[in-house]
C-alpha cells in the first residue's frame, strides 16, 4: 500500500515522470495483485499527461487486459482507442473504440468514446 501511496502521492502532486516510474515499479514488484489495474492505468494517465503517447497505449493496453471487467476497463479502452488514434493507427482506433460501447454499454465512457470515433472519421 505505501509504495501506491507514494506513486499516487506524485501524480496528484503533477510528478508525472516520477508518478510513472513509481506505478511501473509498483507493477513489476506486485504483479497480478488487487491494484495492479489501477496502478497500470494511471502509468497511463501519468505518461499520457507527459506526451509519451506510445508508451501510454501500452500501459492501457495492459490495464485493460489485466482487468477486462473491472472498474477502470471501460476508460483504459477508451483512453487506449484514443491513444490509438493520436499515433495514427485510425482502423484500430476505430475497432478500440467501438468495444466501448459493445462491452459497456451502460458505462459514461461509452459518449467519449463515440465523440472519439467521430472525430477519427470512423464507419
């Protein structure tokens, strides 16, 4: 718990490199563990906020995966989908996207995510 507080403790404080690496650490030292998703999708945030989108992707990319159901799936798709389209990769953004909406449909995300699709241009 204390090495989530202090990764937290520097993102709201705006460290986000140092939020970053402290997330990392935090999920290479408790794999799998109860807050793992979270730390990975705020990896995300952290990186996403320092402009290292690719980087970002990923962290989505393995938050989602490693809690598809959980309470931060719908936005590590959304956000990841996004990300997807920010790096040009605009069909599997689209694709990304679009799963929003067909794995949580009752979820806020969902309006993002179209308003996303939209702007990409997507079918």
């Amino acid at each position: 718990q204390a090495d989530d507080d202090a990764a937290l403790a520097a993102y709201n404080a705006g460290d986000y490199a140092l939020a970053a690496d402290l997330f990392a650490e935090f999920t290479a030292t408790y794999p799998g563990g109860p807050m793992s998703s979270e730390a990975l999708y705020l990896r995300g945030e952290a990186l996403a906020r320092q402009g290292r989108v690719s980087e970002a992707a990923r962290a989505y990319l393995d938050a989602f995966s490693s809690d598809d159901t959980g309470p931060r799936a719908p936005e590590a798709l959304l956000k990841l989908g996004a990300a997807l389209g920010e790096l040009g990769q605009t069909a599997e953004a689209c694709v990304t996207l679009g799963e929003v909406a067909n794995r949580f449909p009752s979820s806020p995300a969902v309006a993002d995510a179209q308003a996303a699709r939209r702007a990409l241009g997507c079918n």
